[in-house]
C-alpha cells in the first residue's frame, strides 16, 4: 500500500505524516491487492480537514473529515475510509455470491 501526504496551506511535518500513515495502514487488511492512498491535509481558519482518495482495482473511493485539531481529522478520515472499504468489499462479495448461486440452480433466463 502506498500512502502519499500532502498538505495545503500547511507544512506536513514528519510528525503528521507518520501519524497518517499509522492510521491509514490499518485499511490494508481489507483487501490483499495494491492500494494507493492521497491524503490531504489542509486549515480553513478554525477548522482542519483531511480527505483522502483510495484507488483500489480501478475504483475509486473518496472520503472527508473536518476536527478541532488536525490528529482528530486524521482519526475521522481513518474511521470513514474504513467503513467505505467494508462496504465495498460486501458488494463485491454479494456480487460473487448472487452469480455462483445463478449458475448452481441452472436459472440461465
């Protein structure tokens, strides 16, 4: 898995990268393929907000959080991105099952 930090209007210090990296390593145990992840970090006066992409087989997963304090963001973003990735992994495992039980009962219409 690949996790690249950026940051808009805010230097990411090797502190916050790490932290992210942390956070963002945990979604790896969904899936076993590659995945590439861009976080950004960015402050809009009082808030702080962190989104990320994942790419994963070609699909494409967003996901936002804003916190008081950027570490609460970064905590958000990790907990919504690993919903999203359970959802997606619960369609393609329906997906597979729907299809083999298809073509187990010989229904072909």
């Amino acid at each position: 898995m690949r996790i690249d930090t950026y940051g808009q209007q805010i230097e990411v210090t090797p502190a916050l990268r790490e932290y992210v990296e942390t956070k963002l390593a945990r979604l790896g145990r969904h899936f076993e393929q590659s995945m590439d992840v861009r976080a950004t970090l960015a402050v809009d006066r009082l808030d702080h907000r962190a989104d990320a992409t994942v790419s994963i087989n070609g699909r494409t997963l967003h996901a936002d959080a804003n916190g008081q304090d950027m570490y609460a963001a970064i905590d958000l973003l990790a907990d919504k991105l690993d919903r999203l990735l359970v959802k997606h992994k619960e369609k393609q495992v329906d997906s597979v099952r729907r299809n083999e039980s298809t073509s187990r009962s010989g229904d072909f219409a």
